[in-house]
C-alpha cells in the first residue's frame, strides 16, 4: 500500500485529525481506506503525535484491517502540501487548536471520546477502544451514503 503524500489520481484527499493520532484518527483512516480508497486518498495526523497505541492495532486487527505501513504524522507534514478536499477533526481539542491553512477544503467535525484516556483492566480498555471503532465505523458509512457512495 502506498503512503506517500502524492495523490495517485484526482480522488479527493480526506485528513482526519486528532491530538494525538494514535487512535480515533488512525481508525478513521483505516475505515475509510477499506470502504471508499477507490473515492478518496485518505491521511491523519495529529497535533501532538505520540505514535500508534498497541490497542488500536489489535481492535483493527480483530475486524481484518491491517494497520502495515500506518504512522502516526504531525499536522506539520501536511501544512503547503497538496490540497485536502476534507478536513475531520475527531475530538475537541484538534477542533479548537487546528489552524485553518491554505489547501484546506471542507471541514468537519465529528467528536468522539477518546479511547486511549480509559482507565483500567485490559479489557475495559479494550471494550473502549471497540465500542469507538464501532462508532467510528458507523460514522464511517453514514457519511459515505450522504456521499452516495454505498
């Protein structure tokens, strides 16, 4: 899978952004590469980046999506590149600090909590980080059929 920042065709280039980019944006950029990649050239990034969490992995993993070859990104990398047709912003601090920057398109703000701040077993942790990736997969498909994509 190629993750360069070079659109491959004219599809439309989604970011979805969050503070950390290590969950809720990774999520929806995997959901939306699976569902509609044909549509959309799809990245995320985050404000304060701190690499993807281990759960995120194993919660995609678990509905067959493979996280091989994702990062987590700075917004900086995507500042006087390329124009975005869509900006989504998935929780309120990425909301509130996102700065508005030359090539950004459409900006949506779709708030989910964020999995990575549950507290404690493993599985409570784990029964967060599904109940956002299902969340985030409904968002996901809704979204596509306002597109009339599905």
């Amino acid at each position: 899978m190629s993750r360069s920042m070079e659109p491959t065709t004219s599809r439309v280039r989604v970011l979805f952004l969050c503070t950390g980019n290590s969950a809720r944006s990774q999520m929806a950029e995997a959901y939306l590469r699976k569902y509609a990649g044909d549509f959309y050239d799809v990245y995320s990034a985050g404000l304060e980046p701190k690499g993807i969490n281990p759960l995120t992995v194993l919660v995609l993993e678990e509905v067959g999506i493979s996280m091989d070859g994702y990062t987590s990104k700075p917004l900086s990398q995507f500042l006087g590149g390329p124009h975005f047709g869509y900006m989504i912003t998935l929780c309120g601090d990425a909301e509130e600090r996102c700065p508005v920057f030359p090539g950004m398109g459409t900006r949506l703000h779709w708030p989910f909590d964020d999995p990575a701040a549950i507290a404690g077993t493993l599985e409570e942790r784990l029964a967060g980080f599904r109940q956002v990736r299902g969340q985030i997969d409904t968002k996901i498909l809704a979204w596509l059929r306002e597109q009339d994509l599905l």
